[in-house]
C-alpha cells in the first residue's frame, strides 16, 4: 500500500506542475518549444515529426454525429484528402480542403473569388468523360464545344450546333441549331439560328445570317450573308450572295454573284449571273451568263441568256430574250418585247421593239472625234488640207483593209468631197464647195455645175481635088 500511495503522489505532483506551466502561458499549450504563440491555443514544433488528425473513410466521417463547424479529419478512401465541416452541427456541409499544386479535382461545387489563371499552361483533357451534350468541354485533340460534343479541331456555339458532325474538321457553327446535321462537311462557318442546317458533306462554305444556306447538303465554296440567303440551294457550288432573301430559290446553280436584297430571289439553275441592285435579276430562273446592275435591273428576265443590262430599271421587261445590251435609267425592250435578241439601248429611257437594232437615247447628239457634238452625228472639226489628203475621208461607206479602195465622203477645205474607190490617194469623184460650185472629175470647180472641158473636136479633112 504505501509503494502504491506514493506513486499516486508522484502522479499528482506532475500534473500540478504541468497545470501550473499552462496556465502560466495564457493558457498556450506548446508541445516541443517551451515559448508556445500567445495566439495559439496549441502549439506545436518540430524538425523531424508532424502531427497526426484522425483518419477516417468516407463512411466514417459522414457518420459522425453533429460535428461542430470547423471540425477536421483526414479521409483516407478515395478521393483522400482533408475535409472539414462547413456547416452547422446540425446541417454537416463537408469540403475538401484543396492542395495548390497537387493533383487537383474536378472544379466542381465550388464558389469562385479568384479568376482562373493558368501561368500559360494549357487547358485540356481526354476527352473520355465528354458527353453527347455538354455546356463546355475541351477535347485533348484541340476541340472546343459550346454546347455540344464532337470531334476534330471545331468551335459550337449554340443548342445542338455541330451535333451530328462525325469526321468534319475546321468547322464553327454558331447560333442555334446552325450546322446540326454536318457530319464529314469541313471548313465551313455557320453564323446564325438554323444556318446551314441541312449541310452533311458540303465544304468550305460560309453561311451568314438567319436560315442562310439552310437547304445546302453537298454545295460547297459558297459565301451566303442576310436573312434566308441561299436558303434552297442543295448542290449548288462556288456561288456568293449578299443581302435578305438574295439567291433564294437556287437549288443547283453554280457560280453566281448576287448583291442586294432578293437579287436572284427566283434563281434555281441559272450559272454564271452576276445580280447586282435591289430585286435585280428578281424573275430570273434558268438564264445563264447574265450581268444586270442597278434597282430592278433585268426584273423579269426568267431564261434569256448573256445580257448585259446597267442602270435603275434598265431590262425590266426581258423575259427569254438574249445577247441584249441597255445602258441607262428605265431603258431596254418595251413591255410585250421581252423576247428580242442582238438589241442595244444606250441612254436613258430608251425602248426596244425590234431585234438586231441599235438605239440611242432621246434627242442624243454622237460625237467622233469631238467631245462637244453639235449634231445628231458629229465626225470632229479635223479636215484633210487638200481633196486628196488621207484626213479628208471622215466617213466610209466601204473600204478597204488596206484603206486603198474607199467609198465615202470627206471633207477638205471648204469643201465636201464624195469618193467612189481608188487609191488611198485618189481624188473625189464628186466635189461641191462653199461657194455652191460643183464639179465631176474635178477638185476644183470654178462654177457651179461644171462639168470638165469637153475634148477638141477633130479637124476636118480637107476636101480632095
């Protein structure tokens, strides 16, 4: 009993001096140092040892009874890490404590207060856990999908944008439902709700605008910009459209330029148009190699082929005709005259009514050679220095390839000289000066109407003996 008592009392005063060496510190404790932190409750240093918290699975922490807020374990099953409760005793709320430099989660269920810096290095993954649709997702072969899953180097942009798309590569589709049934088309850019949305294996297409190359399967370099640009074109290829509803009914034609708003509305497979003007080229359906520029250009051609029509209006009434040239405001075939071939309108306001002709615009003066005509047909103040000057002849009526058989007339000082073949350097036939003086077979008549001077007649014989 008494070896007993005393080790009882040896117990005691070690804990009396223990208590004695706390509460002589406010209440620090230190383990290791004898100088604990006053803001430490505890206090603990060491050069060779850590400390060591509970170690529980995951069961076993959620199993414990309303855990105070703040308190820490240490999970040791997957995913291992620190944990602590965020919560209430009553309502646990555990997060994992996130290690900077170490492997990282998933940057889940978590509140952000810094941004997301990546001191250069790229973001990326596998891309095994991306599924059929997703808000973000960055594939490890350079992928990037803004609202739905594929491969190849990509950009979606939209609801189900891109999500039939299999092989294509070098795609953006951007704008809901744009591109959604591509599935080996590359390098196409899609801009705008249901943009492109037919294209399967179409390539290097761009469609801008709402429903712009909607109808496009296999077409391919196409460039459609406005509101249902391109919408019917199928197979369509190498064609550019500018402007709301422009080229909207072509299915199969091929390089067209249509500039405007409905220019080429009515197209299907007309090839080689260039439509330039609000409406310009509207009707047309089949023709083929036309160039219409200006408001309502060529309107109503439907199948007339290789016209040239420019200024506001100009064609409009050509419907089948062909090989037609109208140059100026409101001029070209008379309405009923749509059908005229080889006709050529220069000016303004000019009507056509018959094929193979040249009309010029009303009351307009030509000039050659002058830049100020004074007459209907003005040839230039210039005149040859003698009848027989090569710059005497002004106007031909029929020459020459070598310029040495002409017929025409010319002009020479103060005088008009009529020409009937010859040399180059033949004189007039037929000459008629200022002073009213006409000569035949002479440059130089001295009076009017003169004629050259008859041969002398012959002597008479003498009578015989």
């Amino acid at each position: 009993m008494k070896h007993l008592f005393s080790i009882k009392q040896c117990l005691l005063a070690l804990t009396l001096i223990t208590l004695g060496h706390f509460s002589g510190h406010a209440q620090s404790v230190g383990v290791g140092t004898t100088a604990p932190d006053a803001s430490a409750a505890l206090d603990i240093v060491s050069s060779a040892k850590g400390a060591l918290l509970p170690r529980l699975t995951s069961a076993q922490r959620t199993a414990i009874a309303s855990p105070a807020t703040g308190l820490l374990v240490f999970q040791t099953d997957a995913p291992a890490g620190f944990y602590y409760n965020a919560g209430t005793p009553g309502a646990p709320a555990w997060q994992q404590l996130n290690v900077v430099g170490g492997a990282g989660d998933n940057l889940g269920n978590h509140t952000a207060t810094q941004a997301l810096n990546l001191q250069g290095n790229a973001l990326t993954g596998s891309g095994a856990d991306i599924g059929a649709a997703v808000g973000v997702g960055i594939r490890a072969d350079g992928g990037l999908n803004l609202g739905q899953n594929t491969t190849g180097n990509n950009v979606y942009l939209g609801y189900q944008s891109g999500q039939a798309n299999t092989t294509g590569t070098g795609n953006q589709f951007s704008g809901y439902q744009s591109g959604p049934r591509n599935t080996t088309g590359s390098n196409n850019l899609f801009s705008g709700a249901y943009s492109g949305y037919l294209n399967t294996t179409g390539n290097n297409n761009q469609f801008n605008g709402y429903q712009s190359g909607f109808s496009n399967s296999t077409g391919a370099n196409n460039q459609f910009s406005g509101y249902n640009s391109g919408y019917n074109n199928t197979t369509g290829t190498q064609n550019q459209f500018s402007g709301n509803n422009s080229g909207y009914n072509t299915s199969t034609g091929s390089q067209n330029l249509f500039m405007g708003y409905e220019s080429g509305f009515r197209n299907t497979t007309g090839n080689s148009n260039q439509f330039t003007g609000y409406r310009s080229g509207y009707s047309n359906t089949t023709g083929s190699a036309n160039q219409f520029s200006g408001f309502a250009s060529g309107y109503g051609n439907t199948a007339g082929n290789n016209n040239v029509f420019s200024g506001y209006q100009s064609g409009q009434y050509n419907t089948t005709g062909s090989n037609n040239t109208v140059l100026g405001f409101n001029s070209g075939p008379a309405s009923g005259s749509g059908a005229l071939t080889n006709a050529t309108a220069l000016g303004a306001n000019v009507t056509l009514t018959q094929s193979n002709t040249v009309v010029l615009g009303n009351g307009a003066s030509v000039g050659i050679g002058t830049a100020t005509p004074n007459n209907l047909l003005d040839l230039g103040p210039t005149y040859g220095a003698t009848p027989t000057a090569a710059a005497t002849k002004k106007l031909a009526v029929f020459n020459s390839a070598a310029g040495d058989n002409f017929y025409g007339l010319g002009v020479s000082s103060g005088q008009l000289n009529l020409f009937a073949g010859g040399t180059s350097t033949a004189a007039p036939g037929l000459v008629l000066n200022t002073n009213g003086n006409v000569g035949i077979g002479t440059t130089a008549p001295p009076r009017p109407w003169t004629w050259p001077a008859p041969p002398a007649p012959p002597t008479p014989s003498s009578p015989r003996p």
